[in-house]
C-alpha cells in the first residue's frame, strides 16, 4: 500500500485541477501579456493568428490547444517558433523579438505566466 500512496496522492492532485475549457476567440483576444513590452510584440505579431480559429493556430489562453503542443517541451516549442512551424512564419514575424522575447510570448500564448 505504501507503494502506491505516490501515486494515488498524484491521482487526487489531478483531479483537484479544473478541467480546461476551450476558449472562444473573443475569450482569447480579449487576453494580453501583463508586461507591457510584450503585449505590444503580441498585438503586432502573434495576436492575428493566435486568436483566429480558422488560422489553425491554437488560440492564446486556450489550454485545450495548447496542453498537447506544451509536452513536446518548451524548449522544442522555442525551436518551432524561431524556424517556423507549418503556417507559422519564422519567428512569428516578430523581427524585434528575441529568442526570450519567443520563449515569454509562448507561455504566455499557452497559458502558463
């Protein structure tokens, strides 16, 4: 019994967790980075996309989109979005954007600042 206490306490934490519930693209674009360096990079380069759902982009905020793309790992998401990921341009566009600027607009986008 002792061995499975771990897991069956990780078990209960989960279900504490509210499921995610998809968002609407009025729910994503009414959503913006708190630091105000960010939300200007957003709304110039990734808010276009990422709150449209016909762009296929997953929408800012919307955890039922993003949670599958998140276990890839940040870092693998970084990757994708310096070189371009099926319709998403290299870098978003964002041609003032550093890679850390990338890296807090993703998690941002995918729902974990």
């Amino acid at each position: 019994m002792l061995k499975r206490f771990p897991v069956l306490f990780l078990l209960a934490l989960t279900a504490c967790q509210p499921a995610a519930k998809p968002l609407t693209p009025a729910e994503s674009a009414a959503l913006k980075p708190a630091d105000a360096r960010l939300a200007g990079l957003y709304e110039q380069s990734c808010k276009a996309c990422h709150t449209v759902a016909d762009s296929r982009a997953p929408l800012t905020g919307d955890r039922t989109q993003w949670d599958p793309r998140w276990a890839k790992g940040e870092e693998a998401l970084l990757a994708e979005a310096l070189v371009g990921f099926g319709s998403m341009p290299a870098g978003g566009q964002c041609f003032e954007c550093t890679p850390d600027d990338l890296r807090a607009l993703i998690r941002f986008m995918a729902g974990r600042e």
